[in-house]
C-alpha cells in the first residue's frame, strides 16, 4: 500500500506587493490555516516518508508550516519547480518516477493541476460528495490522503482510494 498526500498552499495575500506571481506570500488566514492543517496531520499521524514542493514563496511557507508541525526536516524537502504552473502529466510524472521504496509521499503545489490530480487519481464520481456548496472542491489550504495499492510506475491507470479530504474551515 502506498499512500499519496496532496496538498495545496494555504490562502495567499494578493494584496502583498509581490512583484510577480511566484513572490505572492501567504495571508495572514493562510499561516493560521496552514499552522491549523500541520496540527491535525500531525493528530492523525499523517506523516510523509517524502515530500516534494513547488517553490512558489505561498507554498513554501505552507511546508515549512507543516514541516514544523510534523517535525520533518526542512532540509529534507525536495524543491520542484516543475511544480510551480505544472500541468497535472507533470504531478503524475513525479508519482510514477518515485523509488518503490518510497511508501508515502507529499506534493505541495497549486490549481489546477493539485485539484485536476486528486480528481484522475480518485475520480469524478468519488468526489463529487466532496465538492463544497460554492461548487469548489480542492481549495486552498486543503490536503487529500490517498492510497494506492500499486507500483508507482503504474499508478497513472490505478484506482486510488481517497481516504480523507482535511479543509481547514472545517477543523
């Protein structure tokens, strides 16, 4: 069983003065979701053996936020700017290239391509009661446990399990 944690950034601040998308940093909402999300992980003994991130300014403060809760290294994270504006291939492409050694993993980036992943791996029909009353299903702060029960060459094709959908509005 390999188990799969989709994360998108928390809130971000367009308001910040950013120069560019890239630099937009976390809300203040954001840090608390973020810090808020980090603790119920770490309450249901979410914990990545990997975890690889966009390094978006927005979703890295989300994984040093959940880092820090989880007690994972920041050094151990692997910064992926294929992440940053990826296509969902390119997500999936980063899944089937992981070791088999490798049980569980994290991948912290953005929409669309995080919420188009979670909805090949798991399917319309799986998440369409997970869909919130605005009609969104994936938003920001939002992390997804999913489990697999094949090789990670195959998992394009597999049929993944979602287990839980953590939202921090509704901790």
């Amino acid at each position: 069983m390999k188990t799969i944690y989709l994360a998108r950034h928390a809130k971000s601040s367009w308001n910040s003065g950013a120069v560019n998308d890239f630099e937009r940093p976390l809300s203040n909402r954001g840090e608390a979701d973020a810090a808020r999300i980090g603790e119920e992980l770490y309450r249901l003994n979410w914990k990545p053996e990997k975890i690889i991130a966009s390094p978006a300014i927005r979703a890295k403060q989300t994984c040093v936020s959940l880092c820090d809760q989880l007690d994972f290294p920041i050094i151990n994270v692997q910064w992926n700017t294929d992440i940053y504006a990826a296509y969902m291939v390119t997500l999936l492409h980063i899944l089937t290239s992981l070791p088999e050694t490798t049980n569980s993993i994290m991948l912290i980036g953005h929409n669309p391509a995080i919420e188009e992943l979670l909805i090949h791996l798991c399917g319309d029909e799986t998440l369409q009661n997970q869909t919130q009353n605005n009609g969104k299903l994936f938003t920001t702060g939002n992390v997804a446990k999913i489990s697999v029960t094949v090789p990670w060459q195959q998992v394009v094709m597999s049929e993944a399990k979602l287990e839980r959908l953590l939202r921090p509005k509704e901790l």
